[in-house]
C-alpha cells in the first residue's frame, strides 16, 4: 500500500487535479470536501477514466472548527495511517 493521503478541497480546481495524479499513481485518497455530492461527483468522474482508483469523500468545512473536528473523529475512528495532508 502506498499510504493513505488526506486532501482537502478535492472536489475541484487543483485540489481535484492533486486528487487525479494521486488516484493514478495507485494512491488511497481521502477527499475532504465542503459539499459531500460535489465530492462525489468528482470521485465518479476520476473513476470513470481510472478504473482502480482508492478514493474515499469525507465531510470536511475548514470554515468551522466544529466541522473539522467532526472530521478528525471519523478519520481517526477508521484506524487508518495519515501519511500525507494537502
């Protein structure tokens, strides 16, 4: 396994961009998004031309400190390794 990378703001722009490379380098992503459908919408369109692609869409604000907290939790309740956050 390559490690698992948290990137935020991966529904668009160069955070979705950083997510493609990422996902076509055979690497787990966890997309932090504001809007979750946005975030799974960009997860749909990487694995229409990425066919293995490791993405997961995460629920994350950085607006609001609850949000992230929120976030945090459940990331960490996955039991999974954070190698890398964008």
């Amino acid at each position: 396994q390559k490690g698992i990378y948290l990137n935020a703001g991966a529904s668009s722009g160069i955070g979705l961009e950083t997510t493609r490379v990422l996902a076509l380098r055979g690497v787990h992503v966890v997309m932090a998004v504001r809007n979750v459908e946005a975030g799974e919408n960009a997860k749909r369109l990487i694995q229409t031309k990425i066919k293995d692609a490791k993405l997961q869409v995460m629920q994350m604000d950085v607006s609001s400190l609850q949000s992230v907290h929120d976030f945090c939790n459940n990331f960490m309740s996955m039991g999974t390794p954070l190698n890398i956050l964008m």
